[in-house]
C-alpha cells in the first residue's frame, strides 16, 4: 500500500507513540522490494493547526493526506512518491518521502499539562527525520508560532551538533497581497533577528557559545521564505477557487526540486535501511520534554538562583547559631 501511494501512520496519534517495530518491518519489506540501496528525501511539513498544512502537500504533489476544518491529521503520515527517469539521477534519490504532521498548539489538548511535551516531541522528531522541513505560519497565528519556532530552532541546533543539518522553508499562508515578498523585506529581517535570539538562547543549554541561525543552516531570507495567498476567494462553501494558490504552491515546489539538485552531503537522501535506523535512535534517545529553549533557559537560571539563595540562607543560619551559643 505504501507503494501504491497510501499513506502510512508514523506517530499515533492517539497515545504520541511511533510504533517503531511496526514502522521498521514494512520499511524493510519496501527496502526489499526496491532495493535496499534506493534512497529516500524526506519532506515534512510543521505548523499550527488549521493552517493548510494538508492542503499544501495534496497541492505541490497531488497526494492523499486527509483534509478538513479543525484536526483533520492526528499524529503523522507518510507518504511514499516514487521519483522516476533522469530526475532521479539528476537528484540523487530514488524516492521522496513526504510526512504531514497534526497542528500544533492544537484547542483540544490546550488544558492538558503536558500538552508541550507532546508539540515538543512531534516538532523534533519530524525536523530531525527531514531533509526538508516546511514551517508553515499562518498569517493569523503568528504568535503562536513563536513557540514552535523556538521548538524548531533547538531542533536544529541538535541535529547540527549530531552532524546532520536540515535545512528549513518558511511558508507564509493567507497573505492577501501580491507583492508580499517585496513589501515584508522588513519582516523577513525582523524574523531573521527572532531566530537568531532564539538559536543563541538554546546554544546556552546546549552549552555552545557564539552560534547563530545562520551556522546552524544555510538560510537566505529572500529564497527561504515564500508567501502564499489563501486557497478560497471569500468564503465557503460557496468561495471561488483562488488560481494564484495553485501558482504559488507550484513555484515554492520548483524552488524544493532546485534545493535537491543543490543539496550537499549533510543534507543528502538516507537508504531506507539508514532511514530507519535513524528514525529508532531519534525517537528513542534524542526527544527532549522542555516547553521550548526559554522555558528550559529561565528554568536553569531559576535553578542557580535557588542555589545562591539556599547558600545565603545556609550562611545566616550559620552565623545566627555561632552568635547563639557565644
């Protein structure tokens, strides 16, 4: 089925689990029937919930992902495209493996305590499986995605520190305006200037001085990030299809092919027997539970003041019970 173009459950999303024997046998009956030589690039798509995540991958390669209002993906799916001809030379893998993720900061989970543990989890675990990542915003959540951003950026950095280095696209959806690439230069730098905040501020924990987003991946804010319209004129049911998303959608797909034919070493497509091992060791050993980096940061700083605190208290009682007994 897979083959076939079915896609496949990688994380439940009922209990925020991989079922990783299962996720490993039919990867290696694929591998068999393929070839286990044949590679695979792997592209995920992140966001808030709501935000056209489904829809931009059924758009860009004409796939299957379920799509409706509210929690239409539960945990996430992969989709198996075989890549055929003299693009497949010319890209260096046999296959691309597309993998779409449930919303982030999703309403049904808002009152649970542990509901960052579970964002925190999906976020790394797909950015680290990913060649590609797709950081879909939502013109309407950008604050919301703050959070994710700072989930994706230590993402990075500790693929960067385990040698791998993934590269990401922001996609801006929703944007009304025509010329939004060339009016949001602002915009971009002012991004730009958040990342950079956010990458030095997990560089802390990981305890990595002077580091920027910019060494943690190649990124150019005018290639890097795409402005898309909204996929209706007005509103549905009875909204028109809006053509310049289709247009949009086909442009940012012609930019990931140019991304492939460019990709360096650190960014080159697994063997799925590579993928999979990669994928146990990540869901196994490298999923971390902090909120994002600031919460973890201002947890240690927390953590160092008590300890100041604990020591003055430690030295009056101290002095207090030598003045006591003299």
């Amino acid at each position: 089925l897979l083959l076939d173009g079915f896609p496949l459950e990688l994380i439940d999303g009922d209990v925020s689990n991989v079922p990783v024997l299962w996720i490993t046998a039919v990867l290696r009956a694929v591998a068999e029937k393929v070839g286990r030589a044949s590679r695979v690039f792997v592209l995920t798509v992140i966001g808030v919930q709501s935000t056209g995540k489904s829809t931009l991958l059924n758009t860009m390669f004409c796939l299957r992902f379920a799509v409706s209002s509210g929690r239409c993906t539960r945990g996430a799916y992969m989709q198996l495209m075989k890549v055929t001809g003299s693009l497949a030379e010319e890209l260096g893998c046999d296959f691309i493996l597309v993998i779409d993720t449930e919303g982030l900061r999703a309403p049904e989970f808002a009152t649970l305590t542990d509901s960052y543990e579970h964002d925190n989890e999906l976020a790394t675990f797909v950015v680290g499986l990913s060649n590609v990542t797709l950081v879909n915003i939502s013109m309407e959540s950008i604050a919301e995605m703050k959070d994710i951003l700072q989930i994706v950026v230590h993402s990075l950095l500790r693929m960067k520190l385990a040698g791998k280095r993934p590269k990401c696209i922001f996609v801006h959806q929703n944007v009304g305006d025509v010329s939004a690439h060339e009016q949001n230069l602002r915009g971009r730098q002012k991004l730009l200037g958040q990342l950079d905040k956010m990458t030095e501020a997990a560089a802390k924990l990981e305890k990595v001085e002077g580091v920027t987003f910019r060494d943690v991946m190649d990124y150019d804010a005018d290639k890097d990030n795409w402005y898309i319209p909204g996929l209706w004129q007005g509103t549905p049911p009875m909204a028109a299809v809006n053509t310049g998303y289709s247009e949009h959608v086909f442009h940012l797909k012609k930019s990931l092919i140019q991304c492939l034919l460019k990709g360096k070493p650190d960014q080159g497509a697994f063997t799925i027997p590579d993928f999979t091992k990669w994928m146990t060791g990540l869901w196994e050993h490298f999923i971390f539970s902090f909120q994002n980096s600031l919460f973890a940061e201002a947890y240690n700083q927390l953590s160092v003041k008590y300890k100041d605190w604990e020591w003055e208290l430690r030295k009056f009682t101290h002095s207090w019970g030598n003045e006591a007994e003299n």
